[in-house]
C-alpha cells in the first residue's frame, strides 16, 4: 500500500483551519434549515469534494491526497464540534468506512471505479450491514446472495442505512452460504443503478435529522463475480479487521462533540446570570465544568494514543472499542450535564445544546453498542 504522505504540525493546523472556514461559511448558515427538511442537499457532497475534504487519506493514484488517517479524522472532529453530528455521520460513513474497505480490499478495477468519484464528491458511499432481524448479530443476516452462472443474484433488505437516499455505491453485507455460519458471508460493491435496487423512505429519527437513513431493496439485483469484496466467504472477517477504524472515527468524533459542547456551555454561563451573578460564578457550575474538561482531556488523550496506533498498523480491536465506549458514554454525559447549566433555555430547539443532547444518544449505539464494546473487553481481560 502507498505509504502516506507526513505532514507537519503547520499544515495540519492548516488544513484543520480550512475546514472550519469551509463549515462556517457554506454548511452553518444552513444546517438547521436542514436539520428540518431532514436531508442535506446533494450538492453538500460535491462542495466538499471540490475543496478536498473527503476520502484524504486515499493515495494520489485514485484522486485523494494520500494524507494520514489524521488528516480524513479532521474533517469529522469539526463537524462535530460545530455540532453538525448528522453531518458527521455521513462523512464518517463514506470517507472512513466505505472508502478504506474498497481501498484495502478492493481490486484495482473496483478501487479505479469508485474511489475517485468518491474524492469528488460524485459517488456517495454507504454500507449494507444492518437488517430488520439483524444489528448486532451479523450472521443473522438473511440478505442473500445465490450464484447464477458466473454472476450473483442478491435478494434482502437492509435498514438504518446512513447515506441511504444519496448512495451511488453500497458495500453490501450478504449470505453466500447460508449453512457456513460467519464463513459464508461475503462483501459486495453494489451499483446502485443497477435493475432490482429501490431506496425505501427516509427513516424519521429521534436526533441526527439531516443525516439521510433508510430502508434499502434488493431483487433479483444482478452483480458479477468481480464486484466481490475481498474474497467470497471472507465478508465477516473483513468486517472485523476493518471494525477498529469505525470504532476511532466515532471516537473522535464523540471527543470533539464534547468539546464543542463544553465551549458553548462556558460561553452561556459567562453570560447568563442568576441571583444578580454570572452562574459561572456558582460553585456547582464551576465544579461540573472542571470535571468535564477533566474527562474530556483523559478521552482525547487515548483517542489520540489510538490515532497514533492505527496510522502506525497497530490498533487493537480491543483499544478502539475502549476508545468507543467511554468517549460515546462521556458525550452523552456532557450533553445532559450542559444542557442542565442551560436551564429551562436548554430544553428550547433554539439552543443548540437541545440538538446536541438528542444527537449525542445514538453514539452508544451504532458502530457497536455499548454492550458489544464490553464484551470485547471483557474478553481481553478474562482471556475468553
């Protein structure tokens, strides 16, 4: 694999300074009008493409900088503590999910055919794991996938998919063979152009409202040998080896969401007072703030410690899902935390930290739950 382009501390501040002009100037004028049409327009994806920020660490050979892991984690950092967390989702999902599962398993047709649309911003990106009857429990999946010929049939249904309504490329999770358990699960890219795919609706959702999430269709849709990713038979082990990224990615993106919160809250109770004073003076105010910033301080810390580790090939399954699980717990605590110093103006959709709170709550779910997390490391700790 193409070795990553090292850039110093100067034009990483750089580009992370871009980014937040980017998201202050085109994205923030408009996002709660988004938030209530409950879609991003399409042509967000082609803004960002055109200045660079997605799919950066895909190397130069297929329309990306080539940059590290550091550089793509930036642009979900900011949109997260803007607190533009539908946003974030989408990026996540295309620029570090979909993106690296075709850029290290791919062949080089399928990394020359979708990769750099997907730098552009012409080809979005989603992935086909979750089912009605199938979240957590991957092998429980019924989606299918049955040969004829030398081409394969997929029939099934998937759900809860981010960038459902805009994907253009699904990585797609199905059953090969049914009677092998985890060994008969294979990867797909799928066309969404293709005959026999239909969008379902866009899924109404509790926070994240902008953030397309849908029903997707299959039947009868007709995909060649060569659009199978990374082996037939191998799809739930390269779930697992790509796992640890995803884990990261929300990681990140939870830390800097309890950042953005915190500074917005500092900011109100500066200036917003109470019995003649600022509430910031209030002891309590004080004491939360302080261990806030203590907790958020720890989390970016080891989340930094895990950036470091997967740019150097060394994260563990087991580290990504201790970064997952206490910076997801955390930004659900200080999103009920700030909300609470906001008062009754907290509990307002005119404040952002009413946004933020609603948001905050599926970070414990997706990307493995909470529980899921502790079962991986317990299983570390208990050596079975």
């Amino acid at each position: 694999m193409t070795q990553a382009v090292q850039l110093d501390q100067a034009e990483i501040d750089l580009f992370r300074d871009n980014v937040r002009k980017f998201f202050e100037k085109e994205i923030a004028p408009h996002y709660v009008q988004w938030e209530k049409e409950e879609i991003l327009p399409r042509e967000v994806w082609t803004k960002l493409g055109e200045n660079g920020f997605l799919c950066v660490d895909v190397p130069e050979e297929y329309g990306g900088f080539g940059a590290s892991f550091r550089l793509s984690a930036i642009v979900v950092e900011e949109a997260s503590r803007f607190g533009f967390s539908g946003l974030a989702s989408n990026l996540s999902v295309h620029s570090d999910i979909v993106a690296p599962y075709i850029l290290h398993l791919g062949t080089e047709e399928q990394k020359q055919r979708w990769l750099p649309g997907m730098v552009t911003g012409e080809v979005v990106g989603a992935i086909g794991m979750t089912e009605p009857g199938a979240g957590s429990d991957l092998q429980s999946m019924k989606t299918r996938a049955d040969k004829d010929g030398s081409d394969y049939l997929i029939n099934g249904q998937k759900t809860f998919i981010t960038n459902g309504q805009h994907c253009d490329v699904i990585v797609l999770a199905c059953k090969t063979d049914p009677a092998a358990g985890a060994k008969g699960i294979t990867l797909f890219t799928v066309d969404t152009a293709l005959p026999g795919f239909a969008r379902g609706r866009n899924l109404e959702k509790m926070g994240h409202h902008c953030a397309d999430t849908s029903e997707l269709f299959f039947e009868n849709v007709r995909v060649g040998a060569d659009q199978i990713l990374g082996g037939e038979g191998r799809g739930f082990a390269n779930l697992m080896d790509e796992l640890p990224r995803e884990r990261l990615i929300l990681a990140l993106g939870a830390v800097a969401a309890c950042e953005g919160m915190l500074e917005r809250t500092v900011e109100y109770v500066k200036e917003r007072k109470a019995f003649g004073v600022s509430v910031s003076q209030f002891q309590n105010t004080r004491f939360k703030l302080a261990e806030l910033q203590a907790q958020i301080a720890v989390n970016r810390a080891f989340t930094t410690q895990c950036t470091n580790e997967y740019d150097e090939g060394k994260l563990t399954a087991v580290n990504a899902s201790v970064a997952k699980l206490t910076t997801t717990e955390l930004q659900g605590k200080v999103a009920d935390e700030c909300l609470q110093l906001f008062g009754g103006y907290g509990y307002m959709q005119e404040y952002q930290i009413s946004r933020d709170y609603v948001d905050a709550r599926i970070q414990r779910i997706y990307g493995g739950t909470s529980e899921i997390m502790k079962e991986i490391i317990a299983r570390s700790v208990l050596g079975k």
